[in-house]
C-alpha cells in the first residue's frame, strides 16, 4: 500500500478528518489523566525546517516521544539538502531509514516532489501556500470549546496566505462558511477560491466579513519570507487589523484564534489577543495533541 500523505486539508476525506480530531480530544484527556499511548514505540520521525519554527518544531517532537518514537531534526545548513542533494533522492533515502517526515518549506511544489518519491507519508509542516497542521488544531480548539464547526460562521481577515488557503479547504471539508476580507492585491489564489464558492465568499471590507461570524481568524500581515515587504504591507492592511470595534459585529459567543506568532498593535490588537474570547494558548497547545493523532493515523 502505498503511504498517505498529508500536504493540504484535503489528503484526507471528511470522515478522517473528524475521526483525528476525535482522536485528539481524547489523547488530550487521556495525556491530562496521567495515561500514556505508546502506540507508535521505535517509530522515528525525520523534520526538516527550512524555515524558523516554535510551535511545529516542539509540538511535533513530542507528540512522537510520548507515542513512544524518536524525533530527528534537519536543517539546511546541517545536511545534504542545503548543499544542493536533490529532494527526491533524499527522499528515496529517507524512506529507508524512518517512519515519517514533517517538512516546512517555501515553495508547496517541493513538498509535492518529496512526497511523490518518498514511500513513508510526508507531512507539511508549513509551506509558502498552506498550512493544514494548524487548521488542523484550530478544529479541534473549536469543536473543544463550542462544539461542531458545521454550519458556522467563520470570518477571515488580512492576508489570503497560506493560513486563509487552509481555512478556505477546511470550509470545504467542515462545512462552514468562511468569509474572507483582504485587500484586492492579497487574496487567495483564485483557483483554490472557485472551487471554494460554495463555502466562501470574499470582500475587502473587513465589517463585511467578520459579521455575525462564530469565530475570528487572522494572522501576520508580512509572512516567512517576506519580511522585506513589511513596511508596505502594514499600510495595505490596517483597516484589517482585529480590534474591539471589529470584534463588537461579530456573534456575541465569538471566539478569536492567531496561529502564533503575533505581532500586537498590528494585524491584532493586544485588547482582543490578551482578552476573554482569544483562544490562543489552547489553540497553540492542541498542536501537540493534533499532530500526535495525525502520527497515529499516517505511520
Ligand atoms: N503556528 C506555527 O506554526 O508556529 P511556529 O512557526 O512557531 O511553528
Ligand atoms: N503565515 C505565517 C504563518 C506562521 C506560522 C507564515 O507563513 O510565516
């Protein structure tokens, strides 16, 4: 049998998707209860970050720890892929040696090459156009703290960057509504969104969109990658930043998520991410218990 992967929301159908969240609601109670899985024991995950990370970093290397494996890190500058190895013959290579690989990358396509060479599954742990791993955990947060996400309303606002591109699968295979406000030069990739239509709908008025919404989602306005644009990119998007004033139209029981890191004072402000409907430190620690289940599910 060949492996499975998961690079976007979609490398997984509805049923499993639900299923691994379920999964990690209960390893989350069980992990509180002083119970260990070791469901995975030996099992060895290779990650390979060819950007900075946190969250990723430590939540995957100890959700496969407490599964009872071993997590080895892999940077460019300390293996063969930063000197030019091409990344099918690593690939190749990896499969040999370990269960599973995370990568965080710039470019989806090279997450796509590695997978199509590697027969152990791949994970994308971040890449330039989307990250399901996080979307993953904000699920959970969600169906944690207010039940089913179907039907609901689930507001955007800022860059339609790889975040957005996740959320606009996760409306699809959720069944939420997810409205989108960015300015015009910002949004999502157009293809993504008109398979999306369903479920989506995109302005660039940010009152438009957060509306009557049962959750609030934004993040950074200036990506990994594109620190250099930071100076332009702060003017383009102030009308978008997540304050009180937005947050007073959204559905009274509105909740707010950032996936980390933040930057205060502009894409939100420090009132609605250090208030009492931010969930954000639940939602950056159901990485660890997300992940674990998505470990379970591929290796
Ligand atoms: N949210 C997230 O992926 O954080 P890190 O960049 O710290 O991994
Ligand atoms: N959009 C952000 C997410 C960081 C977790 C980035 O790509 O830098």
């Amino acid at each position: 049998m060949s492996a499975r992967h998961f690079l976007t929301l979609n490398d997984l159908n509805r049923d499993e998707l639900r299923n691994v969240i379920n999964r990690a609601i209960e390893l989350k109670s069980n992990l509180k209860a002083g119970k260990e899985n070791i469901s995975k024991p030996g099992k060895i995950l290779c990650m390979i970050f060819e950007k900075s990370s946190t969250r990723t970093r430590v939540s995957f290397e100890t959700a496969i720890v407490q599964l009872g494996g071993h997590g080895i890190f892999l940077s460019p500058d300390d293996s063969q892929l930063g000197r030019g190895e091409p990344l099918e013959d690593t690939a190749r290579v990896l499969s040999k040696m370990v269960d599973c690989v995370m990568i965080r990358t710039f470019e989806h396509e090279k997450l796509m090459t590695f997978a199509e060479y590697s027969d152990i599954p791949v994970i994308n742990g971040l890449s330039d156009s989307f990250h399901p791993c996080q979307v993953l955990a904000d699920m959970q947060t969600y169906f944690e703290m207010c039940g089913d996400i179907q039907g609901k309303t689930v507001a955007w606002l800022g860059d339609g960057n790889n975040m957005c591109q996740s959320y606009i699968n996760a409306a699809r295979q959720f069944d939420f509504f997810l409205k989108i406000a960015c300015p015009a030069t910002h949004q999502p990739d157009g293809q993504l969104l008109a398979k999306a239509s369903s479920h989506v709908e995109i302005t660039d008025e940010p009152e438009q969109a957060i509306k009557g919404a049962d959750l609030v989602v934004t993040d950074v306005w200036a990506s990994m990658g594109q620190e250099q644009e930071s100076e332009e990119r702060a003017k383009v998007f102030s009308i978008y930043q997540v304050n009180s004033r937005l947050m007073s139209l959204a559905a009274k029981q509105a909740i707010f998520m950032h996936c980390l890191p933040a930057h205060r004072g502009d894409e939100v402000t420090a009132e609605v991410i250090d208030g009492p409907q931010s969930v954000v430190w639940e939602e950056a620690g159901n990485r660890l218990h997300s992940q674990k289940a998505l470990l379970e599910f591929l290796i």
